[in-house]
C-alpha cells in the first residue's frame, strides 16, 4: 500500500535513471510496457522505508540467543522477532505500517527531510532537526510532525504551506522559544513521537555494545568476502566502521584489519565502533583510498599507508555512490552532474584495490544505489580492464541477480547481486497480520524488501 508519493526528483535526474531501467536489453526481454511499470514502482518504493530494521549481533561479546533475550526484555510488547537460521550474526525486528486514521494536530512542527526520513525508521525528533513550528508550541503539547521533501521551509517559520508530508504525531519535549534559541549546544530530544505513521522499534541507545544497526545487504556484505582468521583486510572506504567492524568479528578479532577514509571526524567514528565494539584488530587511518598503492617499492615496516602492491589478502570496497538506493528518500535536489560524478572515482579506487589485492585474493565491490553505471556497468569495465579479475558466485546469495544493460551474460548476472526495492509489493501489514504471519513468510519478504543495494565478488588469478 502506497503512503507517500513516488520519489521527486528533478528531471534529468529522472530520465537519466529511466533510460538505465528501460534500456534495449531490458525492454526486449520484458517489453516496454513491463519496463516501464517496474521503474514507477521503484519510484514509489524508494520513498516508503523498509518494513523491517535489521540489527546486527556482536558476536565478538555475546551469542545470539543471549541478545536476543536482552533485545526482546527492551522492544515493546507483540513486535515479532524472527531469527534467519543460516547467517547468525544477523537478526530481524518487524517494522509495521500503523493502519489507525491519525489525528492531526493544529499545533505542528515542520522537520527537514533527512530527519524525516529517521522518523519513518524509528526515530524520535532532535532539535537540530526542527526547522518550523507553530508560534504558541509549548512544552508537552501534542504536535503533528511534517517532512520538508524538497527543503523550501525557512528556519523558524510560525507556518509552512508548503510541499509536505505528515509523519505523525509526537510530544513536544522542548517550546518553540527554546528551539529557536540560537542556542549552539541545544541537542537533545525535540519531539517524542508517540504516533508515527510508520511503527518501528527505536533503537537509540539500545544494547550499544552488542547491537549495530545495519540494512540487511549492508550486513550480507561481510559474509560475502568471507574473511578468515590471521588474514589481513583492507576496508577501503570504510567509515561509519559497520562492515570494518563486522569483519572483525567474523574473523574473531584474529588478524589485521586496515580501514581507510579521508575524512577525519570519520575516521575518529571508526575508532570509536572499534572500542566500543571491544575489537582489537581494527587500526584506521585518515587516508584518500585512490593513493593506497606505495609507488616505490622501499619496504614499508610501520604498516601504514600507503600500502606496496599485493599486500592483502580480502578488500572490501563499499565504494563512494550516489546512494540512490537508500530509503526512504522521498525527494532528492541533486543534479544530473552530481548523481553522475561517482563513476570515475569509484574506477580510481577499484585500480588501487586490484593493486593491493594479493594473487588469489578476494575483492568485494559494494554500492547502495540502483544505478546501472555505477554498478553492472562498473562489473562490465572490471573485467575488461583487468584480465587477471574472474567474476565469483556470492555465499549467502540473497537478493536478485544483475540488471541487464551492461552486456554482461546471463552466467554472469546469476553471479551478482542485486537488491531492488520494488522487488515486492509495498506491504499493506497490522498487527494482526503479523501475529498470523508464518515466520518463512516474514523472512522472505524480508530478504526482498531492503534498500536498493548491489554486491559483485571478484578472485585475482596468480600471475603466469
């Protein structure tokens, strides 16, 4: 069931993504009528959050079923928890459409469209995400709580009549006078939602060291590379740390795990990931990724970068994107040149991961956007470009095969993986329904219904 409007974008950004969605290769196989159906419902489902959260267990601290004790001792009562069997590090909590005609208030507040976005995936409001609210909102007064999609609403407006979407309905825990304040430090809780249109269990400090919040394909990733104990990884864009530190785990903190990413405050998230995570294997360094690769070949005994050739054994590379995948996004402002921009530079870092990829090593190339230039036809150009690249088969293979378009075989498709939003219907769910809900049922759509996302695995050949 649709609730919001499809995605807005602006035009050429649209017609760029339609011309890869509709592309000869597709519409041959599917026809122009079938094509063209499948990309408006992508459109829409990009604007609807996912209907299940994903949490990822630290292995490293504690087992499964220990946290999965301590997780249901925190989520309210009758969410569902329905564990896959096969990937243990991975758990499900049910999220759920609330089907009860919402109330809306007089007194509102107007957020901006990222903290929009977090409500919808169960986050209450912080102040700094407040950007208009009713001149008379007072301290515990009942708010209807509004997304700014396209960003027009002006800092401390009394009204907006605007392009807005409702989200539901909260306690103000803040007035309108504090919010507005010009306080710098002002960064606590703004608004308790209490009603919000999409039910999701809030996860905000809960279980810190034994939970991460991740997007299920974000989580597969890991298990794809495969990292085993005593090797020695390369995360090569590797901030927040989610799949840095994943790996660590899986590798049961035995070994070396390297994290690269030039920004600094990013960097510092990483570390902190690690030491909360209690993972000593990870070291991370403020590092451009596409300048990794040691051009001398001077032996470099401090471990650090930049790296000589053939230094590790696994990569990860969950390039830099256009992240046209994420939901819910119910608008996006970004040009045609910018959702463009990422092509070359994910092909820089690709070159140095083949560099300092070791004969026989396994390189993992990641996205979580829905673009055929940023991924089949990233796949296409890898495998022209490097020779000594062999396209893998993906252990857990969850999410559909590659999108046609890039002139890759069917062989080779069935060896990626894709996630496509509009892969299932946009779920019409209550609580009821879940209750009768057959648990192989849950896991399937949930396994479907994800972000948009895209995995290739590659093996380098020993040189002859």
């Amino acid at each position: 069931m649709s609730i919001f409007p499809k995605i807005s974008l602006r035009p050429e950004v649209e017609n760029y993504l339609k011309e890869g969605f509709m592309n000869k290769e597709i519409v041959t196989a599917l026809g122009k009528p079938e094509a063209e159906r499948k990309f408006e419902t992508l459109l829409k489902h990009l604007s609807h959050p996912p209907s299940f959260t994903t949490v990822r267990v630290n292995t490293h601290l504690a087992s499964v079923q220990h946290v999965k004790n301590l997780l249901l001792d925190e989520l309210q009562k009758g969410l569902l928890v329905p564990q896959p069997p096969k990937y243990v590090t991975i758990k499900l909590v049910v999220s759920y459409i609330s089907r009860k005609n919402i109330k809306k208030q007089q007194c509102e507040a107007i957020v901006g469209a990222q903290c929009g976005n977090a409500v919808l995936r169960g986050a209450h409001v912080y102040a700094p995400g407040i950007v208009s609210a009713s001149k008379f909102m007072k301290t515990g007064d009942v708010i209807s709580v509004y997304s700014d999609i396209k960003g027009k609403c002006k800092k401390g407006a009394k009204k907006f009549d605007g392009t807005k979407v409702f989200l539901g309905n909260g306690i103000s825990e803040l007035s309108r006078k504090e919010i507005f304040s010009g306080l710098p430090e002002l960064k606590g809780m703004g608004i308790r939602m209490t009603e919000p249109v999409y039910l999701s269990p809030s996860f905000d400090s809960v279980l810190p060291r034994y939970l991460f919040l991740q997007n299920l394909p974000s989580a597969l990733v890991s298990h794809v590379l495969n990292p085993q104990p005593g090797e020695k990884i390369l995360d090569l864009c590797a901030a927040p740390g989610g799949k840095t530190t994943h790996i660590a785990a899986l590798m049961h903190d035995q070994g070396e795990v390297i994290a690269l990413d030039k920004i600094f405050n990013k960097v510092e998230k990483i570390k902190q990931n690690a030491l909360l995570l209690g993972l000593n294997s990870i070291r991370a360094f403020c590092f451009d990724g596409t300048k990794a690769v040691k051009l001398d070949m001077v032996e470099d005994t401090e471990g650090e970068p930049p790296f000589l050739p053939e230094s590790f054994d696994r990569i990860l590379l969950d390039a830099p994107c256009s992240g046209m995948g994420q939901r819910p996004n119910m608008a996006s402002t970004w040009s045609l040149k910018e959702v463009a921009s990422y092509q070359p530079l994910q092909r820089k870092l690709f070159t140095a991961a083949v560099q300092l990829l070791k004969p026989e090593g396994v390189l993992v190339y990641s996205t979580c956007t829905i673009t055929l230039a940023e991924n089949e036809e990233q796949v296409a150009w890898a495998l022209t470009k490097f020779p000594c690249l062999q396209l893998q088969p993906q252990e857990p293979q969850i999410g559909g095969e590659g999108m046609r378009g890039a002139g890759l075989s069917c062989e080779q498709l069935k060896q990626l993986q894709r996630f496509d939003p509009s892969a299932v219907p946009l779920p019409d769910t209550d609580m009821d329904s879940l209750r009768e809900a057959r648990r192989e049922d849950m896991l399937r759509l949930a396994n479907k219904d994800s972000i948009g996302f895209f995995i290739a695995k590659f093996v380098k050949c020993k040189s002859t």
